[in-house]
C-alpha cells in the first residue's frame, strides 16, 4: 500500500481538526475579523522565509535531476508567487514590506520552522520530503474543503481560497504526495516509522499556526 494510503485516516484526523477551528471555519466563511488575518499574513510570511529553505536544502540533497528540478521551482514559486499574495494582502492593509519582513517569529512560528530547517538541515531527503508534505497536503485540503462550501464572499479571504485549492497548488500537492510514496517504497521500515513521526509533528504545527493566529499569541516577555 502506498504510503500515503497508509496514514491517510491519520491526515484526515488532521484536516478535520483545521477545518473546525474557528480561524479556519470563519475565514471560509467570510466572518474572520481583521485583526486576526492580519496577524496570520505578518506570521506566515516569516514562515515562508525559513519554509523556502526547506525547498533549496531538498533540491541539495536531491536524489534525481527530475526532483532537483522541482524543489528549485517550488522554490521560485513560494518566494515570487505565494509570498506575492502576502505583500498583496499587506498593502492592502498598509503595512509596508519592511515592517512586514521585520517581523517577530510568534513561539509557535519559531518552533515550528526551526524544526522544518533542522530537520531539513540534519535529515535525508525522505525526511524533508516527510516534514514538508503536511504543509502542502493541509493547506490544499483545507482549501479545496472550504471551496467546497463555495468561495467565501469577502475578497481577501476569496482569493486565499483560490491561491491554495487552485490547479497549481493541487498540482504541486499531488507532486509531493507521490514523491513521499516513492521514497517510502524503497525506505525501511524503521524509515517509515521516522517519516510518520515528522508527518505527525508537522501536521501537528498546521493546526497550532492557526491556533496561534486566533490567540494572536505572543513571547511572554
Ligand atoms: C503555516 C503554513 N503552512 C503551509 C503553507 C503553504 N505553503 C503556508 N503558507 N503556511
């Protein structure tokens, strides 16, 4: 069975979770206060700073041109393309890209992406391929769920909706999902066991950088 048939119930368990806070629920909605979006685009940005890291760290320890190739596009696409719609949605709500970039990681921001850029740094390419599969699985799931319901009549969020259950992102999705089946298929299985953990944890920060936006949460000190 391909791997990502074997812990699908589990990511299920997942998006489930996501799609019921009331961050998510509300964004697909159309309800989401400002407050907390904004909060989310100045954190996500940050994250998709160290995240992109994740993609030029895989296209280093690729194994195969073919997937070389692609990390360094996803890598393009993140910085030129998904981070585009943050400095959209930042000019929009006039906060200029400096202040943007000089963000302060939240503790959830800054646990979750060190350990994307450790694992990255000090695990193989099954292992990076592991951690980042969440971010994509999850963000698209969730998007395409909450399409599902019908596009949420608020522009902003509409275009976050589309952004990540649209045909590229979809596309890149299905990429990484049988890039881990491969990889899985010729790994041990003391291998598979490391990948689930990393899938887990990851998976686990998805629904903690929502929480974290709807808490608005910050250092203590
Ligand atoms: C936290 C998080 N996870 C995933 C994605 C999708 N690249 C994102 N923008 N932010």
């Amino acid at each position: 069975m391909a791997f990502t048939d074997t812990i699908h119930g589990e990511a299920d368990e997942f998006w489930s979770a996501i799609l019921d806070h009331p961050m998510v629920a509300r964004l697909g909605e159309g309800s989401l206060d400002e407050e907390p979006f904004r909060y989310w685009v100045r954190q996500d940005y940050v994250y998709l700073v160290e995240y992109s890291r994740l993609f030029a760290l895989g296209a280093a320890k690729a194994p195969t041109l073919d997937s070389m190739g692609t990390f360094a596009s996803l890598l393009e696409s993140t910085v030129n393309e998904e981070m585009d719609l943050h400095r959209s949605y930042a000019a929009e709500f006039g906060i200029d890209i400096a202040d943007l970039e000089a963000t302060t990681p939240s503790p959830t921001t800054r646990a979750y992406t060190d350990f994307l850029v450790r694992t990255a740094t000090l695990g193989s390419f099954g292992d990076i391929v592991a951690a980042l599969l969440p971010c994509m699985w999850g963000f698209n799931e969730t998007a395409r769920r909450l399409a599902d319901e019908g596009v949420p009549d608020h522009d902003q969020y509409a275009a976050w909706v589309e952004m990540y259950a649209g045909d590229e992102f979809t596309e890149l999705t299905d990429w990484c999902k049988s890039l881990m089946d491969d990889v899985a298929a010729s790994a041990t299985e003391s291998d598979r066991e490391r990948y689930r953990d990393l899938f887990r944890t990851s998976a686990q920060y998805e629904y903690l950088f929502w929480d974290a936006a709807w808490r608005r949460e910050e250092w203590p000190l």
